[in-house]
C-alpha cells in the first residue's frame, strides 16, 4: 500500500554566496588579486577607475517568478535608481586609502637569459663528435635534473632512446658519451649518477693539492665511512693522522653537491612572498594593517550606466529592452555579491589576525621565540565567535610581515605542554630551547637524544627522549652521530 507521510528535517546548507566568501578568505594576497581581475573579466557590470565611478547599495526587493522558474520582468519591477547613484566617490574601495596611486607596487620585469639545459647544449657545440654521439648527448642533457643529476639507469635510457628517438645503441656507448662528453660540461659535476661520482668529477677537475688523491681515495673506496663521519675507521684505514682527515674533509667540503643549482643563468621564476597584513612597532604599540594596495577599485561601468539610465527615461518598454535589463539586474546582483564578499573577507581577516596579534602580543613586541603562547584554531575561534575552519583557512595560506621578517601564521599555532611548575608552555618555546642547546654542543662530542633530554629536564621541561626526536626530526637536526666534526 502507498502511504503518504510528513517528516521534518533540520538541514544546513551553504548558500552561493558563502560558498564564494570561503573561497576569497582562503586566497592570499596575490592570488586574490588574480580572482579579483577575473571576476572583472567575467562580469561586464563591474568596472575599475577613477574617473567618476557610479555605485550601488541597496538590494533588489523580492520578484516574483513565473511557472518556470524565470523571473517576471515588468517596467514597474525594477527600480533602477537603487542601482544609480550620483556619489562623488564608491562606498567600497578594495584599494588602501593611505597610499596615493604613485605608491602602487609595480611588477619588477627580469631580464630573460639562457636556461641551464640551454646553457649544456650550447657547450655541445664545442665537441667533435658525430651525429649519432650529438644525438645522445642531447638526449643526456634533457635528462637532468635541477640539482644536474642523471638519476636514471643506463639500461633505462637505452631504452628511451630506442621508443623516442629512434635511436638503436648499446649501454656502453651510452655510458661512454655521459663520461667523455657530459660529464666535463660546465658547471664541473654536472651529468653525475650520484652524489659520489658528482664529488669525485671536481676534484679530478681540479689541479694536483695535498689532499686532493687523498679525498678521492676516502670517495672512491670508502664513501660510506665517510658519510656516516666513522672518523676513526677512516684513519685506521688510510693510516692518516686526525689533522689529515681534518683537511681532507675541508677539501671535499668546498665542492658543489648541488652543480645545477649554481648556474646563475637557469632562468627560473623569482618568487617572492606579499605578505597579506603588516605589523609595526610603534611608539611602543603594535599596529596592524591589511595588504590591499594594489586591488582596484571596483564601480558600476559606464555602459551600464547609460543602459539603465536608458530604459528608465524610455515611456516604451519593449521586450527586448526588458530582456536587457534582466540580463543587467543578473549581473549587478553578482556584482553586489561579490563586492560584498570583499567586504567580509577584509573584516575576517583582520579581526582573525588582531586576535592572533594579542594572544601574542610579546612575541609580536621582541620577536622572542620563546615567548610564543600555546595557541590552537579552536582558542582564536572561540574569542572571535568563528568557525574553526575559518580560522584554519586564514592560518594556512596567509603571511604578515613583522619587524623579525614575513612569517607564515600558521606558524604562530602550536600544542602546549607541562613545565616543572605545572605552566603551559608552547612547544616552539621547547624546540627554540632545543635548538639553542644543539647549537651550542661540542660538535666533537655531540649530544644525544637521551642528553638532550636530561638537558631539558634541567631546564624545567619534563620531556622523554623519543619527543626530544621528534623535535629534532621537525627542526631537521640530523642525529649526534652525524653532528661530529673533528
């Protein structure tokens, strides 16, 4: 049998609207700005300019809709003078007011230049070598990576070579033009396999020295002693003393690990952090400001304008007119919507980051790490009556620039832990401590996890050893074994 009930549900949806505004908090800065000039682009009522920009504030009463859903227009419908307005300046301006349009940031230009794997080719050109070896070595080259290693088997490239360049040979052929050819490509260690063949390559590069044989001895037959800093294995079986392996290993430590990252002319995209707030010291105080400088203005265009202005002053309405000014009301309600979300994402980002601010007001004041405050999402969003992930998306993508240098906020958020006298203390304030005592070993005698630990607990922070690990992992402190210098 059917039956026919009535059930009651309690849903929270999002609207558009907010669904938009989520979006725009979680943009920083730049990225802000490209879905500013998007939303320009895509939206012909919205317009940029000084020049006598028209405004609109109030919203559209409520229409009524036909049986399909579309909405019924009518010359008395649409009062156009709430979307007209003879202000001399736009109630809303995403651009600053204390900055006058000589102070906008302009995009620095950088000057183009020959890339790394250009730079590698170009130097093909000085070799004698035939067309199938030329083939190879260019295919070598597009081959490296950005550090200016060859990090896939030879069988491998074989391989490729044979499916993408119709190139037949053999693995020693291959082998023999990375060495003889590649492989003595400036920067010196470029086309290595490995970090020890990269190593070995600048130093048989380099003229004859005391200890230049020695430390190809040390690389070539006993790398992994070398690397895990046995120091006393290294002199039993080279039979050195320790001031010997000590200049050894300031001569290895002079070469370049990373020969791709050196080459000036590798032509990659400076990036550079806009921070989205900034923070001043002044008069003892703390202020804070919202990065908008370079947003435009945004206003009603002036086609728009006139259009309206148009079918208010015509005595007909024709349908086409009325087809018009719906698409024009559509337009301008999108455009009020998204001027609106501008306006919200500018309040929520600064009462979030003025909480921010006061709960850590001394940090904010010294730049003293120490003196950071436990703080989580949930402590800031309880204080500003928001959602935690609305704190989370501002904390997350957002940078503000202090007098100690443009930090992450997100950063700023860490767990809080027991002290010996029963306080909160920040677990940066532990890892800053760490750091310090770390930094101030006997690099000859490194400290273990399990001093480090009893070195803490002196200190008034109770903490166990597999945490110091953790802390030391996070700060990318290696372990005290591989700390050892001699």
């Amino acid at each position: 049998m059917l039956k026919q009930s009535l059930h009651y549900k309690l849903l929270q949806k999002l609207s558009p609207q907010q669904i938009q505004l989520m979006k725009l908090i979680q943009l920083p800065t730049q990225a802000f700005e490209e879905r500013l000039k998007q939303e320009i682009e895509e939206n012909p009522a919205l317009d940029t300019g000084k020049e006598e920009p028209e405004n609109f504030e109030d919203t559209l009463a409520d229409q009524e809709f036909d049986d399909t859903g579309n909405e019924k227009i009518e010359a008395e419908d649409i009062n156009i003078d709430e979307y007209l307005s003879d202000d001399e300046y736009p109630s809303y301006k995403t651009q600053a007011n204390n900055y006058s349009a000589d102070d906008e940031e302009k995009n620095v230009p950088y000057a183009a230049g020959t890339t790394f794997h250009q730079s590698l080719l170009n130097q093909l050109n000085t070799f004698m070598i035939d067309e199938e070896e030329r083939a190879i070595a260019e295919f070598l080259v597009g081959s490296i990576d950005d550090s200016g290693y060859i990090r896939r088997e030879i069988i491998d490239l074989v391989d490729d070579l044979a499916f993408t360049q119709n190139i037949f040979t053999e693995e020693d052929k291959v082998e023999k033009v990375m060495c003889n050819i590649v492989q003595r490509l400036d920067p010196i260690g470029v086309g290595a396999r490995d970090l020890k063949e990269c190593l070995i390559i600048q130093l048989k590069a380099k003229s004859t020295t005391k200890y230049r044989d020695l430390a190809i001895d040390i690389l070539e037959n006993a790398f992994d002693h070398f690397v895990k800093k046995h120091y006393k294995k290294l002199q039993e079986k080279f039979n050195i003393s320790e001031e010997e392996l000590k200049d050894t290993i300031t001569e290895i430590g002079k070469l370049n690990p990373k020969p791709g990252s050196s080459y000036a002319g590798n032509n990659k995209i400076a990036e550079q952090i806009v921070p989205d707030y900034s923070m001043r010291i002044v008069d003892g105080k703390l202020e804070l400001t919202l990065n908008s400088r370079n947003a435009p203005e945004l206003h009603v265009s002036r086609e728009y304008n006139n259009m309206l202005k148009g079918y208010q002053e015509s005595k007909e309405k024709s349908k086409s007119q009325k087809d018009a000014v719906f698409f024009i009301k559509q337009k301008l309600d999108a455009a009020k919507w998204f001027i609106d979300a501008i306006k919200q994402r500018q309040q929520t980002l600064l009462v979030t980051m003025n909480c921010i601010m006061h709960h850590q007001y001394d940090y904010f004041l010294t730049g003293d790490e120490r003196k950071l405050k436990p703080m989580i999402l949930k402590d800031i969003a309880d204080k500003i009556n928001m959602d935690v992930s609305t704190v989370s998306r501002v904390a997350n993508s957002k940078y503000v620039s202090t007098p100690y240098g443009t930090k992450l906020i997100k950063e700023f958020f860490s767990e809080s832990m027991k002290n010996d006298q029963g306080e909160d203390v920040s677990t940066r304030e532990i890892k800053k401590i760490l750091e310090t005592v770390v930094s101030e070993e006997d690099k000859r005698k490194p400290l273990t996890d399990e001093k480090l630990s009893k070195i803490l607990k002196e200190k008034g922070y109770p903490i166990a050893r597999r945490t110091v690990a953790k802390y030391r992992e996070q700060l990318d402190i290696p372990v005290a074994r591989l700390r050892k210098e001699i």
